[in-house]
C-alpha cells in the first residue's frame, strides 16, 4: 500500500487547541468522525444530544436533588432508549465513534461515557470522566458523596469509598490506596479524546488497516503534538507507506522528546535512513 495524505479538518484542529473549559468533548469527537463519515452533520447529532437532556429535565422538578437527576439519567438512557455496552461485538470500530453510539445505541466504555458527561452537564450534573486503567468510568458529587458511575454497565453506581475498598482487596498486595485514588483522578477532555482516539486506533493496527490507523495517529498528534509512542507509531507507518519525508520529521521529533538514558542509536539510524530516502526523491 502506498502513502496517501490524509487531511486533518481545520475545525478540528481549532476544536481540539481551545481551553478545557471551551473545549466541547461531543463536538471534538463528532469533527473527527466526519472524516470517517464525510456527510456527517455535527449539528445534529449535539442536536439529539440536547433533545435528550431536555426529556430528561421535563420529568424533573427544578428543584431535584443530584442523585434524583442520576436516576433520571438512567432511567432514560438505559432503559426508556436502550443505550447499552457492546458486549456482543466489543472491536467493532462504530463502537468508537459518537454518532454510531447515538443511533445504534451501543458502546465502548468511552463513549457511552462521553455521552453521559455531555448530558451530564446539560443537566446541571457535576460529573467528570475517570480514565481508569482498562475501562473509562463517571464521577459524579452528590450530596451524600462522590459516586462512580459504569456507564457501560447500564449506569450502576457504587459510592466512591466502596469503589476504592473493593478494588484495593481484589488488588496485588502491594497496591496502595493511595495508587487507587491517582487512578481514579478526573481526566482533561483532551485525554478523554487521546484515550478514545488511541482505542480505535488500536482496533484498526489490528486489522491491519494502514489508512485508517495513520487517520487517527493524525488527529491525535494534532491534539497533543508530543505524544512520544504516537510519533514513533506514526513514523513506522510512515515508513512502511514509503512517505520517507513524513518518516524522517517524526523520528526527527521523537530524538527531541526521548528521556535522558534511553537508547537513541536505532531511533536515530531510522531517521538517518529516511532522511536519505527523502534526499533521493528531489
């Protein structure tokens, strides 16, 4: 297969560079999937975004509590429209994408997540994702306390202290609480998207799809340039498409971010290699 240049849209790359509090998590991944779905309209999909809050508030007095609105929540997500996880079929790449989640209703732990956040806030819901280690999870602040939320689970919350308990008997004994507590941390939106990018990501690499896979690594390097492991992927791929060019500058970057220690022979031997092959092409 040979190298074709993929384009990362400019309302991506401005979406993804605002501040986190002007950052719109459903907007970010929706602009990336368009490159997937040429014809998608963002403004639709955020549309149906706000239609559900809005039938979720109209069974709520104002004046209900968090854990009131929690329960609305999922009482309408996971029962009245059927949202689930995607058990039958965990690798299937719609699973990743937002739209795909909003009209076929099933998801990864991610992206059902990001789906409960944004309703979340339209709900006046203090939530916040929880980028834990193989399965992305909701805090949310109630009244009573912090609570953790499983979207992929249907919603089912335990308290956070029960949450941490549990795991930290289940855990190696050398796990510490304090190591839970650090899993547990709330997560920046663009770690969110890097996270849920890096899933599709990987479910493409295995497929052995080049185009697709080079697609996300490029929108991931444009939220987060310095994305070590991302670069040197990216680089690889670069090389094995023959865009020895593209190869040479990522490896080029990668030197420049890799620890003092580390060996930078083989790194540096690539870029090398590439830079010549780029030299041949003028």
């Amino acid at each position: 297969m040979q190298y074709t240049e993929t384009v990362v849209s400019p309302a991506y790359a401005s979406e993804v560079q605002l501040p986190e509090a002007d950052l719109n998590l459903a907007r970010a991944g929706l602009l990336f999937a368009r490159s997937e779905y040429p014809e998608l309209d963002c403004g639709w999909y955020l549309g149906q975004l706000d239609l559900i809050a809005s039938d979720i508030g109209s069974r709520l007095p104002r004046d209900a509590d968090v854990a009131a609105r929690l329960r609305a929540m999922n009482t309408t997500l996971f029962g009245d429209l059927g949202f689930s996880g995607n058990v039958d079929d965990y690798y299937d790449p719609r699973n990743s994408f937002l739209n795909e989640v909003l009209e076929r209703r099933v998801g990864l732990p991610i992206t059902l997540s990001i789906l409960y956040l944004e309703l979340a806030q339209r709900l006046g819901v203090p939530a916040r994702g929880i980028s834990f280690p193989g399965h992305f999870l909701v805090g949310v602040s109630t009244e009573d306390g912090d609570v953790i939320v499983d979207a992929f689970d249907r919603g089912a919350t335990l308290a956070r202290t029960t949450f941490i308990t549990r795991l930290h008997e289940r855990a190696e004994p050398e796990t510490s609480i304090a190591a839970i507590e650090q899993a547990l941390r709330p997560a920046m939106k663009v770690e969110i998207l890097l996270r849920q990018l890096r899933n599709l990501k990987s479910i493409y690499a295995d497929r052995g799809d080049a185009e697709k896979t080079l697609n996300a690594l490029n929108h991931m390097l444009i939220a987060h340039p310095d994305l070590l492991p991302e670069l040197l992927e990216r680089a690889a791929l670069f090389d094995t498409l023959g865009y020895a060019r593209g190869a040479a500058s990522d490896y080029g970057h990668a030197l420049l971010l890799l620890p003092e220690g580390l060996d930078r022979e083989e790194i540096m031997k690539r870029r090398d290699t590439a830079e010549a092959r780029a030299g041949q092409l003028h």
